[in-house]
C-alpha cells in the first residue's frame, strides 16, 4: 500500500550450524506431510472454543493464558518510551538465561518516536523519522523484562522481516518513497531498504541500508539456513517472490544478486478468475535475476513481472521451516481472503517447487492473513489484517493437514502481528498494534 496514504489503520491510534543458530532463534519447525503432524492425529481441529477474556483483550482456549510484557508508553532503559505500531518481530536464545524480541515499529515521519533518537538512517526536515525497531530482554525463566531500548531509528515503516539463523534481525521499510517522490517531502534520503539488527544489540546499531537486496515495498523476509539465500515478499496486488543470493552467507554487506520467481506453466497466483493454481499442485521454480535493484522508480516488480516472474496478491508473511518455506498473500484466492503458499527448495541440483498450500474459502477461515510463523508442532499461525470499518481479527491456526481452526481472537480494533515462538517452544510472542503491546501465550500446544 502507498507511503503515508490515509488507510485501514488511521483510526488505530485512537483505541553452532546454522540450524543449530536457527533452532536458537526460535524458528526451526518439525513438519509432517499433508495427512498428518506429529504425534496427533490428521483430524486435529483446534484447542476448543474460545474463551471471553475478562481483560477485554485476547480470548483464548480453555487452559492458554496469556501475559502484557510491554505497552505503548512503559518507559525505556535509554530514556524513551515504547513507541506505537509494534508490528514484525523476532525471538532470539541471547545466552546468559536470557531472550531478546526484536520489534519492529511501522510508524511515519509523522508519528511519535517516543522520544529523540540519537542516532538513525534518514532525517525529514533535519530531524530523525520515527521507523526503527525495540529490543526487548526477558528473562527466559520467568519472562521478566529486564531492559528494553530502541535499537534501529531513522526509518519508515518497518512492518515485517525476519530472523537470520546468524542471530540478526532483518527490518524491512514498507516505503519505497524519498526526496522529490510521493510523500518523500522533506526526507533527506531514499527509503525502501532492509537494514540488519543484531539480537545482541545494546542500544541504536549503525543504519546501513542493505541496498543489494532491493527498494521495493519490503514485507517479510525469511532466510533459508543451509544456502543463506533470502526471500522476500512485497505488498502490493501486483507483487512478486524475491530472492536474494548473497556473496557470502551471512555477510549481507558484500552484496548478492536479486532475483525473482517464475513459476513453469503459471504466470498469475492469485486465483482472482478462478482456480487456475488449485490447491497442493507443485509447480518448477526458475529464477530470473533483476538488474538495476535499488529503483529510483519504485517499479522493481513491475519489472520482474515483465521478465516472467510470477504475480502474487500482496505477499507479506513468510517463515522458513526445516527444508520448506510458508508465505502468506493477503488478499488472494478466488474469495480475496488469502492464500498460503509453500516453496520446497530445490537440494542436489533439483528445482525448487512451489505449491498452493491453502486458500480461505470464507472469513472463518481466515480473513486477510498477514504475517504467519510456524509453530514447534508443525501447524501455522496466521494474524489477520482486515480491512473493513469494524474488524475482528484473530489468530488463525492451519494443521499440516490444510485444516484451519480459531487460537485466538483480538477483542480491540486494531491487528496482531509479528507471531512468534519461544526458543522452548513454550511461549508465542505476538504484538497488538495499536495502541501497541507485546504479549506471551502459554498453554497445553498440541504434541
């Protein structure tokens, strides 16, 4: 959706190896085949009905619980406060008994920061914008936050991105504007780029665009532990599947090639004229490769769409399991409602494959999915966005078996984002936009 644009959301702010680093981050998952997930049974059809919470907050299933770990406005140990717009976000193991949450903040030029920023990327009439991420340091036994802190500033909109099995935290601006461009007045630099936040951060890091990997406008990014290569994904209707190949794993710095998704025999994902992808159909992948990636014209996708690439409607969620990526498009399917996609990269020289893992038939299924990570059992969890003048969002959780159930459901008008588990498994970690908070959920996850 464009920069600064009045939308769904003005309204919101008046109410070892590398699977060893992944595991760590809280982000390797144990998957099963479509007929089934480990130790359960395929019929799986959720925790039971959801319970009105007394809070007025988040209802869940008989036996979860959930904990406020940090609101809008607590203070922080650099002297700010906690910003609004808590959107992706990413747990990371830190060592010493200890857990770090990257968040990210989706705000604008002009919204509050919570205070001055000391230090950032772009500047909009001489002083710092807002966008950026907190870090937040919980005790891992007993969750108790023991410090937390701006540790990216000087951006626009960070919404989504992902965690590295490195240990950094991946921001993406979802505003690929800058001086002279739409909504661009004032800024001092061009917007639209990745930026990398170490876990272990202990205040602001130095903003360096990773600018290799593409202005567009970002969403989610995922990173798969045994090539190092980063897909991407961009919200629009007319979006694309990005990938990046970098010159050295783990050394985003140095640069990489971008590159774009097609698909053999299927131009158009998106289902909006019908089931022209049905469900559980793999398709080859080939990759086109992108020149002239950092886009003064903000038309990378357009681009990519010319060369063969395939369209996706609105890709914002993604999350890499153990050898098969899921990524969510908002508002696909013959319904609008959204899809979930899965890619299996290719291993020993064989092509990757790219299916259409699910597609809501109706608004119980889910409605307008956005970010999604994967549980340590294998099933989805999906946070929805809805765009409609009164939303009702929920958690929405998907059984390996393409079977989707209610986890949870948001009691205020505004979304949840940035899903994520524990290291344990134990905890999903999930913000409320706006007026922002950071919760944990606990409760009897099925085996």
């Amino acid at each position: 959706m464009p920069v600064f644009h009045s939308d769904r959301r003005h309204f919101l702010s008046a109410t070892g190896t590398a699977f060893a680093a992944l595991a760590l981050s809280g982000c390797m998952i144990r998957t099963a085949g479509r007929d089934g997930m480990p130790g359960a049974n395929g019929a799986f059809a959720g925790y039971g009905p959801l319970r009105s919470d007394p809070q007025g907050l988040l209802d869940l299933p008989e036996g979860f619980s959930y904990r406020v770990l940090s609101r809008l406005g607590d203070a922080m140990d650099d002297g700010g406060t906690v910003p609004d717009r808590g959107d992706g976000m990413g747990a990371f193991d830190i060592g010493n008994g200890e857990i770090a949450l990257v968040r990210n903040h989706e705000l604008q030029p002009q919204h509050d920061a919570g205070g001055p920023i000391a230090q950032g990327f772009g500047t909009r009439n001489g002083e710092f914008v807002p966008g950026g991420t907190t870090t937040i340091v919980l005790d891992a036994g007993t969750l108790a936050v023991k410090r937390q802190f701006r540790s990216l500033g000087g951006t626009i909109r960070n919404c989504a991105g992902g965690t590295t099995p490195w240990g950094t935290w991946l921001s993406c601006e979802e505003a690929p504007t800058g001086p002279g461009q739409k909504y661009g007045d004032g800024l001092a630099r061009n917007h639209g780029w990745v930026f990398e936040v170490p876990a272990t951060a202990n205040g602001l890091v130095d903003p360096v665009p990773l600018t290799a990997m593409g202005r567009f406008n970002h969403e989610a990014a995922c990173v798969d532990p045994e090539t190092g290569f980063i897909y991407m994904t961009e919200d629009r209707d007319d979006s694309v599947l990005y990938r990046f190949v970098p010159r050295m794993s783990g050394d985003l710095v140095k640069g990489g090639r971008l590159q774009a998704m097609a698909l053999e025999g299927l131009a158009d994902t998106r289902n909006w004229a019908g089931s022209a992808m049905p469900v559980g159909r793999g398709y080859d992948v080939r990759w086109i490769d992108l020149s002239d990636v950092e886009a003064p014209a903000d038309d990378l996708r357009r681009r990519a769409a010319a060369a063969g690439a395939a369209l996706i409607a609105r890709g914002e969620g993604l999350h890499m399991g153990a050898g098969e990526m899921f990524a969510c498009a908002t508002s696909g399917g013959a319904k609008g409602l959204g899809q979930v996609f899965r890619l299996v990269p290719g291993r020993r020289g064989a092509s990757d494959r790219f299916e259409l893992f699910f597609e809501s038939e109706t608004e119980e299924q889910f409605n307008y999915g956005d970010n999604l990570c994967v549980a340590p059992n294998g099933h989805l969890i999906v946070c929805e966005d809805q765009y409609t003048e009164v939303v009702d969002n929920h958690l929405r959780g998907i059984t390996p078996a393409g079977r989707a159930y209610d986890f949870a459901r948001l009691r205020t008008q505004t979304e949840l984002a940035g899903a994520c588990f524990s290291p344990d498994g134990r905890w999903l970690f999930v913000n409320v936009y706006s007026p922002t908070a950071t919760l944990a959920i606990m409760g009897p996850w099925a085996a």
